[in-house]
C-alpha cells in the first residue's frame, strides 16, 4: 500500500513539473511580467474576490509543496493584490501548508531509505532534532539565506512531527512574510528583489535567527540564577572545587583540577581508590589470573606435560588479591595525591548549599561540587533472603574459608567473572540466571561460547530460571527457582549475590538541595556532566549510564575542565566510542554496535566475522577459541561496532577503539603491519576477511582479464 502511494506521488509530481517546465510557466513568475499584469490581476480580483483568494491560494501551496522557483513573486503579488493584513494571512497559511506537504512528501518517498542508509551517521543528529528540533527550524525559518524548500525536504527526513513542523515553520517564515508583503504593496516602485533583501535586512534576520539560542542560553542562565538566589554566595571561596568521592571519578577530577592550577578538595569516607582498587576492578583480576594458573594446569596435557599437581590454600590465594590491592594502594593514596596539590580529607561529606560542603565538623566553600560517591551492590526483594547470609562483590573479598557448594545469582559481567573464578579454584558453583542468556547485552554466539567454556569448567549454569524464595531444610540452605512452570531446588553454602549496583545518591545532601534523579535513580546530568544546580557535576557510576572506571575517568575529565570553564564555556561529553570487556573465559570485548543492537535500532550493517581458532599465536598458546566479529556501513569500510572473543580480548579492541575514534577503517587496518606471531594480528585477518567480501565479481573478473592478457603479451 506505501509502495502504491508512492508511485501514484512519483507520477503526480512529475506530471506537474513536467507541464511547468514544457508549457514554460516560470515566464510568468518573474517580476516584470508581474508588474505589467499588477492592473490585471487588481480587476480581476474585485471582480472575482473569492475565486482570485482561492487561485492564488491553490497555485502559492502546489509551488511551495513542489518546491517550484517563483515563492518570493508569489508573495510580492499576495502584497500587492490583497495589501498587507489580507496577503499577509494568505500567503502566511498557503506557505505553511505547502511547506508541510512538501515536508510530508520527502518524508513518504525518502526518509525511509536515507535512515536505512546512513541511520549511524543521522542518530546524533535525530536525537538533537528530537530533543531541540523546534529551536533549530524556528532559527532556519528566520534566516532567508537559507532556502526554504531545502529545509521542507531535510526536515521531512528527520523524527520532527508534522504538527510542530507546521506551528514552527509558521511561526518562523511570519517576519520573512511580512516584509516581503510589505514590499508588494510597493510593487510599482521595486526594480528587484535585491530591493527587499537589502544587507541590512538580511543582517537584521540572521539577529533573528540566532536569537533562539541566545535565549535559550538566557533563560538558562535565568534558571540557573534562579536556583542559586537561595543560597547565600560567600564573599570569597575556599576552594575552585570540592570533590566528593575518592575513587576514579573522584581522583581524576581532583587530578586534572589541580593540575590546571586550581585550589581543589578531595572528600572520601573510607578507602581511597574507591571500589575499583578495593572490592572490584583490582581484586577481581587478581583472583581471576589464580583461577586462570589453576585452568592452565588442569590442560597441562595439552601444553606438553603428562601431569601436573598445584597444593594451594584458598585463603593465601585470597590474601594474595589483599596483597596486590596493597601494592597498588600507593597510586591512589592520599599522600600522593596531597603531593598533586589536592587538599584531601577523610570523613563523611555533607553539601549544605551549592558553594558550601561540610566534613569533620569544617564547612568548605567552593565554586564548584564534582560529585563523584559510586554505587552499591543492589539485593533483590526474594522472599527469605533476609534469612540467608550473603556476599556481594564488595564483601566476598574478606572470605578466607573456601565455598564447597556456591551459588552465584546473577550472569551478567561480574556475576559471570565471579562464578568462573571460583569454579576453576575448585568451587561446586551453580550460576543462576533470570535471562535465557549470559551476558546477555552480547551476542547470542558470543553468550553461547561463554555458557560452554562454563560448562566445560564444570559450572551448573541455569539460564532462563526466576528465583523465588529461599528456604532451609534440614539445616541446609536452598534456593527455589521457577524455570518454564517448573519448579528447581538448589542447595548452597554460601551465595553470592551479583546483580548489578545501584548509585550512591542519599546521606549526603542531594535530596535536600532538589538534585534531580533519573528513572534509573542515578544523577541526571546533561552532555556537561551539569546537574540541574548550575554549579553541581556528577560523573561515574553515580551518573551512569556506564559503570565502568574507564568509563569514570573520561567523565571526570569533563567535569574537572567544564566546571573550571563554567559559566563561559564547555565541551559536551563524547560517548561514541566507549569500550568494555568481560573478564571470562573466553574474554570478551566490545565497542560501538553489536548486531543485536543494530537490528533493534534499525540500523544497517554488513558483518565480517574471523574465527580465532584459526590463529597462529592462538594455536601456540592453546587458546585457539573465539571470535572477532565487526560491523561496518554497508558498502564501506567506516566501522560502527567490534565485539572479540578470545585471550586478551581487551587489550586486542584498542586497535579498533582508535579506527572508530579517528575515522579510519579497516582498509587501514589491513594496511598496518601487525608483529607475528601475536594475537593483535587477528584485527588485520579480519580486515583481510572484509577486503574479499568486498571485492565484486565484475573487479574480478577485469582482474582475470587483465592478467591473461599480461600472460600473452610479449
């Protein structure tokens, strides 16, 4: 039915242009010939008042929907004719609705392709005309150096509703309309249309058109002061920046603060270095590489030996994560970063108001707040919980006795770390999972490949299974789980609970000050890292939407330079090309778009896939599994999305990480000489890959040609 409204336009629209152009109608849209019919067209419109409105109505809307040339006479004779209140109305409904049909039109024929075609390149560009479409037409409408059948056709490709479209462009082509009406009640004294448009009045329409934002920047700034004229501003201030929170978000704003020369202070309550260095990132790692000796032994047969046999104890292995957090405790402590210049306090902060923070009984003023606390481990509401002790990922670390029979519920990145480690210490460990699948924001392969190395780990995963309530019997704790109708028991003796973390946004000051939340009940800042109080940022996992340290650390530097700049300047934050890994076996790594992600949001790709099985250097180190699987645009080389599978994932996606960042694809990937044997090679085998799917049959066979005729040739 679309395909036939389309075909049935198609035609009308060139029947039309097709008579315009052949009967040669545009003579008669020109000035002279307008000049000389000006006493004609007067007599026939008192005589024939109703029909002269609705030819001039008819003919105003067909040229501005088919975007003909003659608008601007169009409206010199709607002055002329009907004088300015009349032609003013006229012409100001006729050019709207044409402009709308023309909006309409390019909308049916073309949005469709052009989003399946470069929808990656338009999501930036959609999402702004979503959020401040309005304020983007409205200026265009006012400025006449911009065409405005080029606006009706670029608008009608955009998500703009059609209602706002028309009330906008309304609106926007008033003050255009009214001068050129104006100017037609003049007609007999115009030479030229350069007339109108004189420098002055062009300039006076660019003020017009860049007034939007200028208010719009006013009324923030009205706002902004509006919130403050609460608070009592000190006549001078402490500090350029209190920070609050010590761990990445934190150290990296305090860091790069005052390392711009700024007087800045640091506030944490309890371990510097934040959760990253004390209950996450660091001893994680470090369990996973002793979980990852003991899975080397266990397949010494494959690396040469006919046996080997480690006698461990679980609680020096545990020490052994202490230990590494404490080697690397100096990094983030409070005497190096006093010696970077940050003022740094330990005890539990409060904001008072927007320029005052109190700690250990002192108030600190400031200019600014960078708020910076974490999240927590959250706990689901299962009935009987509350009877069950439990870790979580911040207190498992203090476990010394190892679990005979855990249970971890939850599969995502550090539920699925967690459980593999422990399993390959020699842990019974039962993974249960609400999801069909493990990290399930992957790929089903990619999911697939880690359930199996689970599996060959010996982990009793159990996908898709709900939990219901725990209870204990005969002394025994159990878990009931609800799989398809179905009823699961699991017994355990010790659980871990790894369900996500929720942000730390209470106790400290937040809810009294009106710091808006948002459904996610993290810290909503805008693409400053701004709160809704001027001078108040936020940044890491307090403020989502990632929770990565990497992730905190790219944020802090936002807040750290914006807050400086504020209220003169400042540099929205760039998500586009934001990398994260999971820790498992087989690793895994991503950036940008996975293919689940780009058939959810319609968005076309082409997928070059290289098995890591394949690789030299994976061979050698017996570690030939995984995968490297890459998005491009259609057609071309531009990379929109990497996801690896396989040893030292992580580190092998910064190659791709740089390709996208920088605009480079995989011809230069193909192009970059990689070291052999390495793993890092694997990114050019695939570019290999994408470069022969990319060569068209007829290249070949040119290519065939070319060389037997070379074979012949003496």
């Amino acid at each position: 039915m679309k395909n036939l409204k389309q075909i049935i336009i198609i035609f009308v629209i060139a029947g039309v242009l097709g008579a315009f152009f052949y009967l040669d109608l545009g003579q008669h849209l020109s000035l002279e010939y307008i000049k000389e019919q000006q006493a004609s067209f007067s007599q026939f419109y008192s005589e024939n008042t109703l029909l002269a409105i609705g030819a001039f109505t008819a003919v105003y809307i067909v040229s501005t929907a088919l975007s003909l040339p003659g608008a601007a006479l169009l409206t010199l004779l709607g002055g002329a004719l009907f004088g300015l209140l009349v032609g003013t109305i006229l012409v100001s409904f006729a050019s709207t609705i044409g402009a709308t049909l023309a909006f309409l039109v390019s909308r049916l024929l073309l949005r469709d392709w052009v989003q399946n075609k470069f929808g990656s390149y338009l999501k930036s560009f959609n999402d702004g005309v979503q959020k401040d479409g309005h304020f983007y037409l409205f200026t265009l409408r006012l400025i006449p150096a911009i065409p405005f059948f080029v606006i009706n056709l670029v608008m009608g490709l955009t998500p703009m509703k059609t209602i706002t479209f028309y009330g906008v462009s309304q609106l926007g082509m008033l003050a255009g309309t009214i001068v050129f009406v104006n100017a037609g009640t003049q007609l007999a004294q115009l030479d030229s249309l350069s007339g109108i448009l004189s420098p002055k009045i062009i300039f006076s329409f660019v003020l017009l058109g860049v007034f939007p934002f200028i208010a719009r920047k006013l009324v923030g700034f009205y706002k902004g002061r509006r919130v403050m004229n609460k608070f009592k501003k000190p006549e001078s201030f402490d500090y350029n920046m209190v920070v609050i929170g010590g761990g990445s978000a934190g150290l990296v704003t305090s860091y790069i603060g005052a390392a711009t020369k700024g007087k800045v202070a640091l506030i944490e309550k309890h371990k510097m270095g934040g959760d990253c260095l004390n209950t996450g990132c660091v001893p994680s790692k470090a369990l996973i590489r002793s979980a990852k000796f003991m899975a080397d032994v266990k397949k010494c047969q494959k690396l040469g030996f006919k046996s080997a046999h480690v006698d461990f104890n679980f609680a020096d292995v545990m020490e052994r994560v202490q230990r590494v957090i404490r080697t690397i405790e100096p990094h983030d402590s409070i005497e190096r970063y006093t010696s970077l210049g940050v003022d740094c306090h330990t005890g539990k902060a409060k904001i008072i108001s927007p320029y005052e923070v109190s700690v250990n009984g002192k108030v600190l003023t400031t200019r600014n707040i960078v708020v910076g606390t974490g999240a927590h481990p959250s706990i689901p509401t299962i009935d009987g919980i509350q009877n069950v002790e439990h870790y979580t990922s911040d207190t498992i670390w203090n476990i010394r006795e190892q679990p005979k029979n855990m249970l971890v519920l939850g599969g995502g990145p550090v539920g699925s770390e967690l459980t593999q480690a422990f399993a390959r210490l020699g842990s019974k460990v039962t993974q249960v999972q609400r999801n069909k699948r493990l990290i399930p924001k992957e790929d089903p392969e990619v999911s697939q490949m880690v359930l199996e190395s689970f599996q060959n780990d010996g982990i009793n995963v159990l996908v898709g299974h709900t939990p219901k309530r725990f209870f204990k019997r005969d002394g025994k704790d159990f878990l009931e789980c609800e799989n398809n109708g179905k009823s699961v028991e699991v017994e355990f003796d010790t659980l871990l609970i790894a369900l996500g973390r929720k942000a730390n946004t209470t106790g400290f000051g937040l809810e009294e000050l009106g710091v808006e939340l948002t459904s996610q009940k993290t810290i909503k800042v805008d693409e400053y890292m701004k709160t809704n109080i001027p001078n108040i940022y936020a940044c890491g996992d307090v403020a989502g939407p990632y929770q990565f340290t990497h992730t905190a650390a790219h944020q802090a530097w936002y807040c750290a330079v914006n807050s400086m700049l504020n209220p003169f300047y400042g540099f929205k934050v760039d998500y586009s090309t934001v990398p994260w890994s999971t820790f498992t076996d087989p690793e895994v790594a991503r950036s940008g778009l996975n293919e689940l992600e780009a058939k959810e949001q319609g968005i076309p790709y082409d997928v070059t896939t290289y098995g890591i099985d394949d690789l030299d250097r994976a061979i050698a180190d017996e570690a030939a599994h995984g995968i490297v699987k890459v998005l491009t645009v259609p057609g071309k080389d531009k990379i929109i999305g990497v996801t690896i599978a396989g040893l030292h994932a992580g580190d092998i996606i910064s190659e791709y990480v740089a390709a996208m960042k920088n605009g480079f694809g995989m011809n230069k990937i193909l192009g970059t000489i990689h070291i052999y044997p390495t793993l890092a090679e694997s990114n050019k085998y695939a570019a290999g890959n994408w470069k022969k799917n990319n060569v068209t049959e007829k290249a070949l066979a040119w290519g065939e040609r070319i060389n037997r005729w070379r074979r012949t040739y003496v």
